[in-house]
C-alpha cells in the first residue's frame, strides 16, 4: 500500500486546509480511493468548504455543541481539554475520497480539513494512504 | 475500480435513500467494500432507519444542534445557508460498508441515506465504488 | 477479502473498547486498512481515549446534543429510543484505519470504540474486515 505522513506543524487556526497535499499525493496513482487519517485522540478530519467564514463558523458550532467549560470529568490543563477529547466522536479521524485517473473526484467546494481545536499542541501527523482500485 | 455516478434529482426531502441503488451496484460484484461518496459541500451520508419517523426526527435534531437562523458568518441566500455548510462536518460525505457475494452486509435496519439540508437545489450526485477484498 | 464477525455480548456500557479484537485482527495480515462495520441502527464506532472519564463524558455529550426525551417521532419503548436512531448520523457506523506490517497506526490515545446508547440490547455484531493494499 502506497502511504505516507504529513507533519503538519504550522496551523493558523483549528482548521488546517489539508487538499493541495492530498491531491499531490493522488497524482499519478491512477485509480483508486485515498484514505486520510488522523492518529490523533482530540482530532478529526472533514470534507467542507474552507474561506467565506465557514472555518470560523465551526469553531462556534463546536463551542456550542461541546461547551469548552468545565462540565467534563476528564481534565488535566483548560476546561476545554475534556471538549476535545470528545470532538473525534462527532468529526471522524478518518475519511476516503474516490480518485481517478490520478485526481481526488471532490466536489468544487470541498477541501479535505484537518479540525483540531486542541490549540496547545500545533504539532499534528496525517497519514494518507492509497488504495488502488 | 468499478465506479458510477449516480444522479438524484427527485429528492422528497433532507433525507434520500439511496439502499437499493447501492444495492443494484453491489449485485454480482463479490467480495469487497462498498464505498459512497458525495461530492457537495452540503450535504452527508448516513445508515440509518428511514420510515417510522426517523427522517424526521434527523431534520428536527439538525435544526437544533445547527439552528438555521442568523448567527452564521458564512451568508448567502437564507440564514441555513451557514449550517447547512457545517453539516458535513457531522455528518460525513462518505462511508462503506462491506459487501459479501454481492450483498452489502446492512443490518436490518440501516438503510444507507443521503442526508441534505440544502433544499434550494435539488440536484445531487453520489458517487459509488467497489474495492474488490 | 479477510472478514470476521465480532459478537459482543459483555458491555459493561455506553462505549465499549474494540482495540484489542482489532489488533488481533490484523496481527500477521502486513499492510492494508482494516475496515470496521457495525451493522445497527442505534451504534457508531469512534477513535477516542478511554479511560480518564472521557467515555463517561461522551455519554454526558450525547445526552445534550440528543436529549433522551419525549421530543422524537419516533417511538417505541422508552423516550430515548428516539435519540437512539439518530446516534448513527453523528457517530458514523463504519471507519478505517491503516495497517502497517499487521499493526493498525492507531495513535498513542486513540482506541478503537463501540458506541451504543441502547442499552436494551447488549447483544451486538462488528464486522472487521481487511484490504490488502
């Protein structure tokens, strides 16, 4: 199996668009489907538009949808600690894009993101992996 | 890869059941996975129980964990438009599931379903493919 | 294809700890992806930590994001079983993972989960499954 990791290490935010990386990755594979991981427990991954805010707009939804405060059981540093432990429940760590010809078959606005709201540690390794078909 | 693109354009609302197109793909296709894909920025897939109410319930339950009112920062069209493209986040655009002599190994209850928020176009396309195991 | 079928009867809850039937699984099977199914209506699987209260916290969070009451169409037995079938749309019933010289590249905190909010029933399948790369 054709694979490899990405150390991501400069993120701006909590959205890190991960696409030109998997494209290049898929270029001159052929056909097949390629699979994206994330080996991180307060991490997920995401196929959705990035720019026109929608980035920052799931910063708030999951601010909404896991409170950062200090409702969690499991803690150690920010009350937020707990929220993130809990967002690879909701946004998966891991997702498969179909790739043709050497090209990931994504819509026009989709990105492939990275979604990490664990800010303390901007150091993050993606897998991907190529399945050919 | 065996691969298709399947085109919905009569959807009767948020929730498409796609089972027996997947179903018609996977027929005489042997051992392997079957793998959905949608290529829209707004849209999710799901296996889940359609009728009883369900479907329903998913709209609800949307409505509440990404409320369509005006908080969003991503805006054109109506005020949904922003949750509507957080939905992917939640609900993943693609999934598999394993198939054996032609049959995708469904429980009794799940029902592979497009999930789409996005009313003002009904167009959509889903794509299916097959890894032979 | 390689497929096994889990049963899994002994939950002592919500969240039930896969990791080591996954492992064993692809012990000896080199390189792939190890795909894992669970084919209910009212189950998702999930990479999280466990232990340190966070599958106590999933719980917590499930209940606030799909409140056990009476609000859903769907009925029978008790008010949660509404809540329960929409469990899969969030928590996605199928996911995959990268397998190197037979070992899953999970993270150091990353376990793979059974998560069943209906308790009703303890008695439940997964589908393990591996494709060689």
């Amino acid at each position: 199996m054709d694979t490899t990791e990405l150390t991501i290490t400069n993120r701006d935010g909590v959205v890190t668009d991960l696409t030109a990386e998997v494209r290049r990755f898929c270029a001159e594979r052929g056909d097949g489907l390629v699979h994206v991981f994330v080996p991180h427990a307060t991490a997920g991954l995401a196929l959705m538009e990035v720019g026109a805010h929608s980035d920052r707009d799931l910063v708030d939804a999951l601010g909404w949808l896991l409170p950062r405060d200090d409702r969690y059981r499991h803690r150690h540093g920010s009350p937020g600690h707990g929220a993130d432990h809990l967002l690879p429940a909701l946004v998966a760590p891991s997702l498969s894009v179909p790739v043709l010809g050497g090209q990931p078959q994504l819509g026009t606005w989709q990105s492939v993101v990275l979604v990490d709201t664990n800010v303390d540690n901007p150091r993050r390794t993606v897998r991907l992996s190529f399945l050919a078909g």
